[in-house]
C-alpha cells in the first residue's frame, strides 16, 4: 500500500490520490472455467435490468432492479451481507441514502438493497450498458468540471427527494481503495435540508471470504472499467458488507457542513478510515443488529 497524501482539488471536482499502485498483488485465483462462467452470467444479469427495466410499470420496476442487481453481484462473485434493515426507507418517502466509495460493486450493492437514484458523475452516462441502465433509472448526472451546473444539480436532487425517490450519493466525489478515504463534500445534502428529508448512511467494506480486507477490488485512478471487472472476476470469492447506519433527520443538523460531518463520523466509525479532517470515533454505538445474507435471498 502506498502512503496517501490529501486529494488535490480541482474546482469543485473531487480527486483521489489513489492509483493502481494501491491495489496489492493479485493473490489467490478463481478457475479460468469459473472467470468464464461468472462472465457470461455477469453479463446475461445486466442484459436482463436494461431490457426489463423499460417495458416494466413502476410497481415492478424497483422489484426487477432489485432481483437484477442481487443476480450481478453473484454472478460476479460477491456475496452481499447486510447489517441492520433490509430497506432503506418506506415506498414513496424520499431520503438521501450516502455512502463511501470504493468500487462500481457499490451502486450494484444499493440497489440490491432497495434501488435508487443515483447522483452520478456525467461520464458514467457514456459507458456502455451501464450508462443507459443508470440513465434508465433515473440518474442524476451532474457535471464535475462544471462549477455554475452546482446549484441545478441541487435543485434537481432536492425535487427528487421531495418526490419521494430514495437518492444514493457518493459524497466523497469519487472512488478511493479503501485505506484512505475522502471527505464527505456538502452540497448533496443541502438538497435534503431543502427537502426536508432524512440522511441515511451506509458504511460499504469489501473482505475476502476469510474476513480480510479485499483492496484489490477497489477501481482507482486510471484503471479501466474492464481492468478493474476482471480484477473481481479472478477473486475466489468476495464479500461485501453494508452496514445500514442510524439515519440523520435533516432538521436536527446545524447546517450541511455538520450534516455531511455527521454522516461521515458514522461511516468512518464502521470502516476505520477517516474521511476528511474531521475526527472519527473509534466506534459507532448501534444497537445489535441482524446480519443479512443476501447472496441466500
């Protein structure tokens, strides 16, 4: 692992000091056979979610995401454990669910949870199959290197959340490998203050199946999307976990500094790693909560 200085800023477009040079050497591999079949099944899951997810009425649509993106996860090797509800909220009220970043395994983990929509970077639009699934979803793109476009992509969150959607950013911008991590940056959660909407954390760790930590299969800096697939592909086996973390009422934050301080003490609590410079608690108080299999759903 490499030592991490602070992320540079550019504009108000998020950057990680995180390169493949984090990523550990590849240990144990999967089969060519089973690299074979989890391929085929990875991309037979995705065909189903974009062609079902147009033609479906709304009342299954969310059903189908949910069942598809399970369907990915597995067919790409990764067992889903969720700790706490299995939900991130009811059907019809709006709330901000946040998370850290690590992988594109977290936007498939979400929405194996309960499907949302996804704040997302504007060139995620372009890329192939996913970019028209995200876009099919409802997705929020937003244009990073674009400062004025800020206050419309507030805007545009904030009606969505007052709609009732459930909203999942990435508030630290952009992927990190799991070491280090980001800051938690503001402007998505003025949109809940605005909407009035609680802000539900989720920590997101990815293990090995013996319980270690997998930072191979984080995708930083200039890896490819495909780069960092196969990466996942060859693991034996991968774990992710999501911890379903008390949600924040917007009302009872100062402001959205201290909303996004809140949210990201909480997550930070969970996985070890600081975000940002503001202090985190060696660990967050929950009361005991169930473990969720949902590679068995």
């Amino acid at each position: 692992m490499t030592e991490h200085p602070r992320a540079p800023f550019a504009g108000w477009a998020p950057t990680s000091p995180c390169t493949p040079d984090c990523l550990p050497d590849r240990g144990p591999v999967a089969s060519r056979v089973r690299i074979a079949v989890r391929a085929v099944a990875l991309i037979v899951s995705l065909l189903g979610a974009v062609l079902g997810t147009p033609v479906l009425p709304a009342r299954l649509r969310d059903r189908w995401l949910r069942v598809c993106s399970r369907a990915c996860l597995r067919s790409a090797g990764v067992r889903l454990r969720v700790v706490g509800s299995d939900r991130f909220t009811e059907p019809g009220s709006g709330v901000l669910v946040v998370a850290n970043h690590l992988s594109w395994i977290d936007v498939l983990v979400l929405d194996a949870v309960q499907p949302v929509r996804v704040l997302a970077k504007r060139e995620v639009r372009e890329w192939p199959v996913i970019g028209g699934l995200a876009a099919r979803t409802g997705a929020l793109f937003v244009d990073r290197a674009e400062l004025h476009a800020l206050p419309a992509t507030v805007a545009a969150t904030t009606d969505a959340l007052r709609a009732g959607a459930v909203v999942g950013v990435f508030p630290e911008g952009t992927t990190w490998c799991g070491s280090a991590a980001g800051r938690f940056h503001r402007a998505a959660f003025q949109a809940a203050i605005d909407a009035g909407v609680p802000v539900q954390p989720v920590a997101i760790t990815l293990r090995h199946a013996d319980g270690t930590i997998a930072g191979g299969a984080a995708f930083v800096g200039d890896q490819t999307l495909l780069d960092s697939l196969m990466r996942v592909l060859r693991m034996p086996e991968l774990v992710c976990e999501l911890t379903m973390l008390p949600s924040i009422p917007a009302g009872s934050a100062i402001d959205r500094r201290d909303l996004a301080r809140r949210a990201g003490e909480a997550v930070g609590g969970v996985t070890g790693v600081r975000h940002g410079i503001v202090p985190v608690p060696v660990l967050v108080d929950l009361v005991p909560v169930p473990v969720r299999d949902a590679a068995a759903a």
